[in-house]
C-alpha cells in the first residue's frame, strides 16, 4: 500500500512538473499580444488599395461592411471628399472627425501609397490632413521594424538586440488616443510588410515578450546610428537624466556614418538664417564631455543670435551634434578631401592611461588653455581614460562677408543617446550576444517578458 502511494505521488509530481514546464514556456496567446496604433500616412490626398482581387471592408457611419478594392481620400479647395475605384462618379463629401476602418482578410496586406500594411487601418479626418494609423499585433509590428531600422544582413544577435529594444520603445508609447507612435525616425522607422524578411521574423520570435525594465518598468530604450567612440549622457541632449541612458564606450569603427561633411554657400546661409543675415562667423559656446554642441553663437551681417546644438543640427538637417565649423573663401575651389583640409578638421583624441593635457596640447601644437576650454574641463589634472577629446584646429576665422562658404565636419549619426546600431552590429560580429550588447548600452537594465505593469 505505501509502495502505491509513492508511485501514486510520483506520477502526480511528474504531471504537475510537465504542466508548469508546458505552460511556462508556451508563448503569448493571440489575445494576450498587445496592438499598437502606428501613424503610417498624414497627408491631403490618400490612396489604398487591395493587393489582389480579395476586396477590403471599409466600415464608418456611412458605411457597413461594404467591399471595395480601392478607395480615395482628398481635400482640396476646403472640400473633403471620397470616392471608391467602382464607382468615381459618386463622390462623398466628407467632414472633421469623420473616421474609418478599413479591415481585410488578404494574407498579403493591403497598399497604403506605396507600401502593404497588415493588420487594421483607422482613418481619420482631421481639418487640414487625413491621417491613417494602422492597428497591428506589437509583434509582427515588430518583424517590420527591426528590417526598417537595421540591415538584414547583419548579425541575428544585433537584430534581436534591436527587436528588444524596439519592443520596449514601442510598449513605453502606448496610451495616447490617436496614435501611439509614429512610423517615422521621429520614433522608430516602420515600413510595413516591405521590411519583413525571414531573418527579422526570426529574430522577433527568438525574443518574443521581451523588454528592458528598469526598476520594473519600461525604459525609454533609446538608440541611434552612430555616436563615433563614445554615446552620449541623455540629460546632456535632453532635460531628462535617466541612470540607464549614461554615456558609455561605443564599437562603432569602420561604419561609413562614422565621419562625414556638408558644405553650406552664402545664399544657403541666407535663407537659413535671413534674420541675421547668414553666418559672417561662428563660435562654439558649450559642448558636452563627448565634444557633441550644446550652444553656439552666429553672427551674421544684421546681428547674432545664439541655438541649442539641437536647434542647428535640425535647422541644417545635420547628421549629429557632433560637428565642428569653419568658414572658407567660397572661390577656395581645393578638393575638401585633400590633405591641407584634412588637417584643417577637428581632430578627436582617445586618452590613453599616463596621458596628461599638457603633452596631448604640445603634440597638436595647441596651447594648454585652448585644449581647456574647448572640452569644458574643469580640473586639467583630472582626465579619464577612453575619454574623447577635441583637439580645437579648425577654430573658425573671420572671412569678408561676402564671398564664404561653411564647411561642416561630423561625426557619427543620431543623437547619439542609447544603443548604437553599429556598435550593436560590431559586438555581435566579434560574438556578443543580445543580452550582452543591451547590457552594455543600457546601464542597470534587466531583460524580461512583458507585464502590463511595467508600463
């Protein structure tokens, strides 16, 4: 009788055993995924249409479960109207906070302008656009953006470190009314079913439900292209300090973002800055400990106006704040790539361990107090190892107003803040894991599966 309950006991630890193991590792149900709302299209005139003859359903007050295969949305003239692809002659005239939803069952997606999205489309009428937000499973959301934000070809272990991340910034946006976010770099690039490849599919589920929490909740897992050695310290773009986004070593060699220039001639200056006049000269007020602009000062041929680093790199659509400037004659017609004007460029120095200011000052031939105050150190006698100076060769001089053109030398690409995709890329070459990599970028951060109350 004992040896029968024993054996009774086993099977019932074994089943129970098997159940959690079972249930543990099952994955998310279809109901339990979290939707995102995604804005894919803002404009005055929209097209969509089906991918194949299966027809879509548009739904709205109007309109109740009705098959179509194409539908247009203008406004022109102050008149909102719509039409479908059968019937163009009838025309609908529609008003403000007019709203749709289009829904199909075509396994291939359905064409919003030039791209498939899968999924739920809402429709909406606002006064001077219409916008179109697609309603799809955070998931499959995401097999689209890790292809939209990072080459395919790369290393799986970078795409998963991207698909992590991109998870947690999607999730973290949640809760707005009509969007969540945006399918822009404004917050992540989202092409749709044109950005979905097997690799990227499998590096979603290789990863599924996970995101980066910090103290239980969502980070705001930022990341970017590039930060050229060193990403940058988010209270030092941004107002926000967050303990997580802290500047750390990058691996970003050897990426063809890493260094590059954009020239500016004087009538480009004028229509950039018509107030002052253009830019007659430029000075560097503040940069942060990475040598990426905090402020600068122009003056122009009307007066001088000082902008946040941020307020330039978006005014002249530059790459990074990373950036230095000098003023040429514009009849100076010498390859920017020819060795005098190479040694013209700012030049970015890595301290090494016995380094000291004055014989990094003596070797670049600059004085001491220069190399100062061009970095905004404080103690010259403190300087860290791995830290990023700025060797200050391309002071910008004065040049006749008339006749100048602004060459701008950069380095790296985004706002440098977070993951860097080509860091991510480089360390998953040399064998880093996923999990290694977001470690690495995102300071004090654990990786978990999704819990709602970590938003």
């Amino acid at each position: 009788m004992t040896f029968k309950f024993i054996k009774i006991s086993h099977n019932f630890f074994f089943i129970f055993f098997l159940n959690f193991c079972v249930f543990q590792a099952r994955p998310l149900r279809a109901s339990q995924i979290p939707t995102i709302k995604v804005l894919i299209l803002k404009d005055n005139k929209i097209r969509i249409r089906a991918d194949r003859s299966i027809p879509f359903t548009v739904e709205g007050q109007r309109f109740l479960n009705k098959k179509f295969r194409g539908l247009t949305l203008k406004i022109e003239n102050n008149r909102k109207i719509m039409f479908f692809d059968k019937n163009k002659q009838k025309i609908y005239d529609l008003k403000n906070k007019d709203k749709f939803l289009v829904r199909t069952s075509d396994s291939r997606g359905i064409w919003v302008g030039q791209k498939r999205y899968e999924g739920k489309l809402n429709i909406f009428i606002g006064d001077k656009n219409i916008s179109v937000v697609n309603i799809i499973g955070v998931e499959n959301y995401l097999s689209s953006v890790v292809g939209s934000e990072m080459p395919t070809k790369w290393p799986m272990e970078a795409l998963a470190a991207q698909a992590i991340a991109s998870r947690t910034y999607a999730l973290k946006q949640k809760g707005n009314s009509l969007f969540d976010i945006d399918s822009t770099d404004k917050n992540q690039v989202y092409n749709g079913l044109e950005s979905r490849t097997f690799k990227t599919k499998k590096a979603v589920r290789a990863t599924r439900s996970l995101v980066l929490v910090y103290k239980n909740k969502l980070i705001n897992a930022l990341f970017h292209s590039s930060s050229a050695g060193m990403t940058e310290n988010s209270q030092d773009v941004w107002k926000n300090k967050f303990p997580y986004l802290s500047s750390v070593k990058d691996f970003d060699k050897n990426n063809p973002k890493l260094q590059w220039q954009k020239r500016f001639s004087s009538e480009e200056l004028q229509k950039l800055f018509p107030r002052i006049g253009g830019i007659k000269q430029i000075e560097i007020l503040s940069i942060t400990n990475t040598g990426r602009v905090k402020n600068v000062k122009i003056q122009g041929d009307y007066g001088s106006a000082q902008f946040s680093g941020l307020d330039i790199r978006k005014k002249m659509n530059l790459k990074s704040t990373l950036v230095r400037f000098k003023l040429i004659k514009e009849n100076d017609k010498r390859n920017t790539t020819s060795t005098k004007l190479l040694e013209d460029k700012t030049i970015t120095y890595l301290v090494k361990a016995g380094d000291n200011l004055s014989d990094i000052a003596y070797r670049y031939n600059v004085s001491l107090s220069e190399l100062v105050t061009f970095n905004s150190i404080k103690d010259p006698t403190l300087i860290k190892i791995n830290q990023i100076l700025l060797i200050p060769r391309n002071q910008v001089k004065n040049v006749s107003s008339n006749d100048k053109t602004l060459v701008v030398s950069g380095y790296g690409s985004g706002h440098g803040v977070g993951m860097s995709q080509w860091g991510a890329k480089n360390m998953a070459s040399k064998g880093a894991k996923a999990e290694e990599i977001l470690k690495h970028f995102y300071k004090g951060v654990k990786i978990k599966p999704f819990k709602r109350y970590f938003l």
